[in-house]
C-alpha cells in the first residue's frame, strides 16, 4: 500500500521551478489566512484547487497523461478549466497579497505594480478580448496533431503548453469571476456572464470533431506506448467527450458564478451607483462640446 502511495506521490518529472512556484504559493496563503478573516468555504476551494494543480503536474498522473490520450484531456481539462476555476473561485488576491511580508508590500510589491513593465504585461494580458482569444486559443493548438506530436517528443514544449494551460486559465478564470463592477473590473458584469458561453463554443465544436473521427489523429500515442490495453479510437473517443461535454459543463459554471456576482453588484446597487456618478460626466462633456 505504502509502495502503491509513494509511486503516485513521487513526481513523473521532477521540476524545481514548479515546485518552488508552488510551495511559494501555499506560504502566502498560509500567512494571509493568519492575518486575514478567510471562511472555510474559500480554503476548501483553494486548497483543492492547489491540489488538482499538484496531481496534474507533479505526480505519476504525469505519466498516464503523457502515454494515453483521454487521460491528457483530463489533465488539460483539470488544468485550464477547473483547477484555475476553483482557485479564483476562493478569490485568493487580497489573501496572498496579506501573505507576504509588509515590507516585501511597501518596497517591492507598490512599486512592481506602477512600473511600466507591470502596466504593460497588464495592459495586454488582462485585456478582456486578449484574455479570452488565448484561452481558446491555447486550448485548439494544442489539439493540432502536429503540435500534440511536438509537445510530446519535446519535453520543453512539453512544459510550455502545461504552464500556457495554467497561467491563461488564471488570467480568464480571474476576469470571469471578478466579484467588481467595471471599472475598476477590467470586464463587464453582463459580458462575464456570456463570455464562458462564447468560449465554449469551439471547444464543443473540436470535441465532437476528435469523438467522430474515422481516423486516429493523435498516432504519437502509440509511439510512446499507451498506458493502457484500449482500442485507439475507444481512447480517442473519450478524450473527444471530455473536450466536448466535461469542459462545456465547467464553463456552464463559470457563467452561473459569473451570474451571482452579477445579481450581488445589482443587488447592492453598486452598478446604479456607478451608473449616476458616470452620467453626470457625460452630461457635461454634452454640454460643454454643444457650446
């Protein structure tokens, strides 16, 4: 039994930058849990979250994803949709933010957000319509038999579409679930509740693609040999499913999430608030450009 555990605890491919990213991560929420009120609801979702991420990337499941094409999809599945849905679903910003030390906050932290560097990453990647084209995006390349074949003889391009799974997971999941009106939310309350709606959209497309395939479009499998007895398209089969049904009821989630923060902005009045002190505004930029 123990054996059994320590096969499945002890990492595929052991990576220093993942594991440092991590343990970094689960420090500061730790910190921020001790200066903060955070309820158990939102550590339960972060904690799994964190979890699903680890398993994905650090264990043996590594293997199994590596030599069988429907377990992939289930990493990919865990890594770009639910994982980062979870987490972000916790709203862990303010809680790592509290995490780290107060002088780490005052010289490092302030002035990494005003620079220009920061406002420029920012600028481009928490662009909504940037944010939502590359999580598709990154979802259908990886899906072209070509570049599957590259990600799996190339463990470099390997790594690259599994961090590129991760991190635009994130970056959508964070806008999605933004719990403030826009500004300073970067996305419309009505657009985060269509966006996950519009997302899926080709997903479902590409699995139904993949589930009635006559052909075996992903033949690197059997060159790195399967972990399983299944027939080819019996595995191919599945991985379609999990693109198609899976990963289109997650998003279908994502939405109803989207939609309760929604209802909690226009219930607390912070959209009309919003609204009047931006009328105003309007009304005098009319005025003034008819004079």
């Amino acid at each position: 039994m123990i054996a059994v555990l320590l096969k499945w605890i002890v990492p595929w491919e052991f990576s220093w930058v993942f594991l440092a990213s991590f343990l970094g991560a689960c420090v500061l929420y730790w910190r921020g849990c001790r200066a903060l009120q955070v309820s158990i609801g939102r550590r339960i979702a972060f904690w799994t979250g964190m979890a699903l991420v680890y398993l994905c990337l650090h264990t043996y499941f590594d293997f199994y994803a590596e030599h069988e094409f429907f377990m992939h999809r289930i990493q990919q599945l865990l890594l770009h949709h639910l994982a980062p849905l979870v987490i972000m679903a916790s709203y862990p910003g303010s809680v790592l933010r509290a995490g780290l030390p107060f002088s780490w906050r005052v010289h490092v932290f302030k002035p990494a957000r005003r620079s220009w560097l920061w406002r420029l990453i920012s600028a481009v990647l928490l662009n909504p319509a940037v944010a939502t084209i590359l999580f598709v995006v990154f979802i259908l390349v990886w899906l072209i038999p070509a570049m599957q074949t590259m990600a799996m003889l190339d463990w470099r391009v390997y790594r690259f579409m599994n961090w590129s799974m991760v991190i635009s997971g994130f970056v959508y999941w964070w806008l999605v679930l933004d719990h403030r009106p826009r500004p300073p939310g970067r996305m419309i309350p009505g657009l985060r509740v269509l966006s996950p709606g519009i997302t899926m959209t080709p997903q479902i497309l590409a699995g139904a693609i993949i589930t009635f395939s006559k052909a075996d479009l992903y033949p690197i499998f059997e060159i790195c040999g399967r972990a399983f007895q299944f027939n080819v398209f019996t595995g191919q089969l599945i991985g379609g499913i999990i693109i198609w049904v899976p990963a289109a009821t997650i998003e279908t989630v994502g939405g109803l999430l989207a939609m309760r923060q929604w209802l909690r902005l226009s219930r607390t009045g912070r959209i009309r608030r919003q609204l009047r002190r931006t009328q105003p505004v309007t009304k005098a930029v009319t005025v003034g450009g008819q004079g």
